[in-house]
C-alpha cells in the first residue's frame, strides 16, 4: 500500500472539519506535508496564516497528484458532485477519504465508478455548531469515533494507514457498514438537529406573543437547541441524503413523546419515574465513555 512512516496529505475544503484535521496533522506526527485547497482564496489564505496546512494549491488536479492520502472534507451533496473527477486523477497506491456525515449516497455514486485508487468513507464523529475555517481548532477529534466505512474488498488494505491516522489526532478508529452508519446517525445526530430546529422555532413564536421568555432562557434551552445554529446547508443536506432514517427516527420520537404526553396528563408519577432512571442507567449510550 504506501510506505512506512509520514505521508502526504491533501485536503479539499478547509471549513471546520477540513481545517481541525489539517490544524491536527501540522502539528503531529503522522504528516510531513499538509495540503489544502478551497475554492474560497481568502479561506485559502486564512488556513496558510494559520497553520491549518503548510501550504494550499490552485487546482484539485495539482493536490491529488502530490500525495498519498486525499481528503474530501466537502459538504455530502458537493462531495457526490467532485467525485467522478478526484477518483479519475487518482492512482494506484493513494487513499481517497470522504468525511461525509450520511454515506448512501456517496456509496451510490462510488459504484457506477471504476477506479485504481483506494476508497474509504469516513466519518469523525466531532463537530460544533461553528462553521467554516474560523470554527476549525486543534484537538476537535480528540476521544472521537473515527467511522471507517471500505468501498471495496480491495480497499481493506487502507484501513490500517487511516486506523493510524485516526489514532494519531486522538480519535477511536471504527469499521462500520455504510447502511448501519446512516440508520444510527439519524438517531444520534440527524434527529437532534431536527428537534432544536422545531424548538427554537417555538420560542420564538413565543417571544412574539411575550418577549420574557427571552429572561427564561437558560442552559438547558441552549444545550437543547445548540445545533439549531448549525450550518444551513450541513442540516440540510443531511436531511435531505438520509431523509428515510431521518423520517424513521422522528416517528419513532413522536411515538415516545406522545406516550410521555400521556404520562403526564395521567400525572403517571410511575412510568415517569422508570423513564427518569432508565435514562441515568443507559447514560453511557448517550456520552463518549
């Protein structure tokens, strides 16, 4: 597969997730050479001043052809649009790696193509509500899941480099199913996003009727909706490419909070209590161990 030791690497769109790794990679151990690209100049520029690459390019073509790993730390519906072009320029011996957060149809599109390079989808689990090169930081993935998802029987042989990878910015390396990843991030991430979205919507619907609840806010609320500030186009291409699991996991929400509702009125001190416990005994699903 590639040698022994550091490798080049070439990251296309250094917005948070693009320029958290290229920040990690510069300063670590696993890179002698961190390559960035953006179609944004001035983003470009921010991320040489920096230190989240070593250095930017002009054209994908020029990064693909200087290294061994190339990273697509673009948004999912932008990242199905380069593919067919950064899998054609690539070679024998390079590692493609998408870091999309719904992966159908980035497999999808994977399928009608034939190709030398090896491919593997991924996914670090790590993220906050900034957007953009400015919310890029050191240590973003650190104690993160890293997803591994390989294309091919072939690309298994790429596991092991990014395994390293992964372990070498502080994140877990996981091998997951394409199918399997996108039906558990609806639950963990796609559905939160949709709650805070319909949340703060209602606040402020609220606030118009009485502008107080603005004195009622508290961590709870912004702990609940933090992510309703996400990116627009992240939120919506993840609702739109896993829109089957996503509508899955929120009737499946629905359903438990019309049964609350119900605890509730019925003053079910019971069922609320067990709801209560049951979620201080299974805490460890709910946060990083």
């Amino acid at each position: 597969m590639l040698r022994s030791g550091k490798y080049k690497v070439f990251i296309i769109g250094l917005g948070q997730i693009g320029g958290s790794l290229g920040y990690d990679l510069v300063t670590g151990s696993f890179a002698t050479d961190v390559i960035g690209y953006d179609n944004v100049i001035s983003v470009c520029n921010y991320a040489r001043r920096n230190k989240a690459v070593n250095r930017t390019v002009r054209t994908v073509a020029k990064g693909i052809r200087q290294a061994d790993i190339i990273f697509l730390s673009t948004p999912i519906r932008e990242t199905g649009k380069i593919l067919p072009s950064v899998c054609k320029i690539a070679g024998k011996g390079q590692i493609i790696l998408d870091v999309t957060g719904v992966k159908t149809g980035v497999f999808k599109t994977l399928k009608t193509l034939d190709f030398p390079a090896n491919y593997l989808s991924c996914h670090p689990v790590a993220g906050t509500e900034r957007t953009g090169i400015e919310g890029a930081r050191k240590g973003l993935f650190k104690a993160a899941r890293f997803i591994i998802i390989p294309l091919r029987d072939k690309d298994v042989a790429a596991v092991r480099p990014v395994a390293f990878l992964a372990k070498s910015i502080g994140s877990w390396p996981i091998i997951m199913k394409p199918g399997e990843h996108d039906r558990l991030i609806a639950l963990t991430s796609n559905l939160p996003h949709a709650l805070a979205l319909c949340l703060t919507k209602l606040a402020n619907e609220q606030a118009r009727l009485n502008p107080n609840i603005r004195h009622m806010i508290g961590g709870s609320f912004k702990s609940a909706s933090r992510v309703a500030f996400s990116s627009s186009e992240l939120i919506l291409d993840m609702f739109l490419t896993n829109s089957e699991n996503v509508s899955s996991a929120i009737e499946r929400f629905l359903s438990e909070l019309k049964s609350m509702q119900q605890f509730i009125k019925g003053r079910n001190e019971k069922k609320l209590i067990e709801l209560i416990e049951l979620a201080k005994a299974t805490e460890g699903v709910g946060h990083n161990e």
